[in-house]
C-alpha cells in the first residue's frame, strides 16, 4: 500500500517533455553541422583548396554556406539554408544565387557584386532577397574566390546570414 506522503520515484526524476524537444532539436543542428562539414571538406579536398583563409569550421556553425563553381552555379549549401530562405539544398543546387533576387534587389550592389566576381576579389554586402514564399529579408554577405595549392580559383565560397538589425 502506497503512503500519501511519498513521492512517486517516476514523478521525481521525472524531465519536462519540453527539454526533450530542445535536446532533439539541438542534436539535430549538431547532426546537420557534421554533414556539412564532412560535405565541405570533401569539395576541399578534391580541388585541393588552401583553407587557411577560408575558416569554415567556425563559420559554418553560425552562418549559411553556398559554394559555387567559376559559373556561380551553386554546388552546395549548408543545412541553415532552408531555414533563411525556405529552399531546400536540392532546389538551390545548380542554380545561380540570382534565384534570391527580386524588385527590392538593389541594382546598384549587383553590379558591384559582379564587378567584385569578374576581377576575382573578395567583397561584403547587405542585400534585400526573397524567400522562396517571396518575402524580403536582409542577407549579410561575406564571399570571396577560393584558390586551389596551385594558387589557381577553382569556387566562389559565401558566408550568409540575415541581418536582424534591419
């Protein structure tokens, strides 16, 4: 016969469904960031990249990643792109980062985008893009070529992430 005044040992050890869902959720972020590194480091080391400038490791954690090749058509995006843009990898793959593009787009930063890209450096900017459900957010942009150990560009590599401050 159970007494009134104890406690039912399942009651207390018990942890709220709610951490559980932040566990899950967390473990698979962690998951994601595994694939695509393993995913990055595999186009590295195919093309040979020097990635003593690039430091993806770090970034990848807190910023979107596109990879293109020298036709800008992307070759990979990391996980966090669906979640800033609404498209999955498979639907941005082989397309050009134009597809994020729209009316809101300023012209004027596109052309220095594709001034930056033609002479081959790096550059920064901010741009208004759309989602695939065709709302506008703020993309913060940081890309720059990638060179191989023969010092020949072989990609386009950018870090993206929404500009909240916007």
């Amino acid at each position: 016969m159970k007494n009134k005044n104890s406690e039912d040992p399942l009651q207390r050890n018990s942890v709220p469904i709610l951490s559980w869902d932040f566990h899950y959720e967390y473990l698979n972020e962690l998951k994601a960031f595994s694939v695509d590194l393993k995913r990055v480091n595999k186009i590295s080391d195919e093309f040979t990249w020097d990635e003593t400038m690039l430091n993806i490791q770090e970034r990848i954690k807190n910023e979107v990643v596109l990879i293109t090749d020298l036709d800008l058509k992307i070759v990979f995006a990391s996980s966090g792109i669906k979640k800033m843009t609404g498209y999955k990898e498979e639907e941005v793959l082989g397309k050009t980062p134009k597809m994020f593009q729209g009316p809101a787009t300023s012209q004027k930063d596109l052309k220095e985008i594709r001034d930056a890209v033609k002479k081959k450096i790096p550059f920064a900017k901010t741009l208004e893009n759309y989602r695939k459900n065709g709302q506008t957010y703020k993309c913060k942009i940081d890309a720059s070529p990638v060179y191989n150990l023969k010092g020949e560009i072989s990609h386009f590599i950018a870090f993206e992430k929404q500009d909240i401050s916007a």
